[in-house]
C-alpha cells in the first residue's frame, strides 16, 4: 500500500505552519508518487488582528499553482499572480529557502507591460515574470507551456496540476534579464481589474 503524502514532509510544510496556504483548491497529494499539491492563494503580509477576528491577509500571492516532493525542501515549481511587480520582492522573502536555482518559478503581473518577459534573479532564484493578459494563471501557463486546454478538461484538479507542473518542469526558456530595481522603473500603474468589466 502507498503512503500518503503529507504536507510536514514537503516544502510547503513551513507555509502552512506560518498559516499562509489559503482559500485552496488544492491542497493534497497529487497523482505523482510522493508529491503534494496546492492551487489558491498564499499570504504574503498579514493584517494586523483584532481579539478572534479572521481578517484577509493585506499582501497576497493569487492563483497559486505549485507541487513540492515528499522529502525534499525546496520547491521545483510555483506560479503565482501578483497585483504589482513591486510586491516580488516580498514573495521571494516568504519564500525564502525554499527555491533553488534549478527551479521553475513563473510569476504573472497585473503591471508589466503586456509585450515584456522578464527574468529577474533574487537570493539566486530565477523568477521568469510575465504579463497577464485579462486571463487566469492556470490559462496563461497553459498557452506559454503549450499545452491542450480540450486534453486536460477530463483530469482532477490534482492531475491538471501534475500536467501543468511535468511541462513547468521541463521549460527552458530564457526571458531579458534584469535586475529587480530596473523592474521598478519600467513598471506601470496597476490596472484596476474590474475596470470595463460588465456589472
């Protein structure tokens, strides 16, 4: 019989303990041996709480799609949305210790300009930052990953994740490379979401 795999034995053990794994999907074994999934939001900075109340966290990552292996800590592959290019910074620090150099780390921003690529390095880890054109992260990573929306349809959410996560795993594109503060200065406004959106 297999043995489950258990978030504690994962990278995203840490996260979870701090209370950051939020509003999941997923959050559960996949169908790969000995990895763990989780699609939904990831707490970057907390509000300040008063006596028991739940408050939404005041800086998050959206969207998250990401796998980590039982027994290994570190995570091979995470996607996220962000609201600003401004707010990488503070992801990569939530995160801190748990990428490598080797992993595949897409993160798609609200604020960049919808014809840029960029891949920006921080605490060694390479973060390939695209725009997000009105889609969803799942849609985006499946057109720069190739892969068939019709083919994926019939699978759980857990094997959506591993399709998405395998051809994540094998991407070996190169974007411009530039340095985080550069980022900054090229940056635009954030762009209100619901903007020219039928009420």
């Amino acid at each position: 019989m297999t043995t489950m795999t258990k978030i504690d034995d994962t990278a995203f053990a840490r996260l979870e303990k701090e209370g950051r794994l939020l509003n999941a999907v997923l959050k559960a074994p996949t169908e790969r041996p000995g990895r763990f999934g989780f699609r939904g939001e990831l707490a970057i900075k907390f509000a300040q709480q008063f006596a028991d109340e739940k408050r939404p966290p005041e800086l998050s990552a959206d969207q998250v799609i990401a796998v980590a292996q039982a027994g290994e800590g570190t995570f091979p592959f995470f996607a996220a949305y962000l609201h600003s290019f401004e707010s990488l910074t503070a992801l990569a620090d939530v995160l801190k210790g748990l990428l490598t150099p080797e992993g595949k780390y897409f993160v798609f921003c609200n604020n960049i300009d919808l014809l840029s690529k960029y891949d920006v390095v921080i605490d060694g880890a390479t973060f390939h930052v695209l725009p997000i054109d009105e889609a969803t992260v799942y849609n985006e990573l499946l057109e720069l990953l190739y892969l068939d929306k019709g083919s994926l349809k019939r699978m759980s959410t857990a094997g959506k994740i591993d399709a998405i996560a395998d051809a994540a795993l094998r991407f070996n594109a190169a974007f411009e490379a530039i340095a985080y503060t550069e980022g900054l200065q090229r940056m635009g406004p954030v762009r209100n979401r619901n903007e020219n959106r039928p009420v």
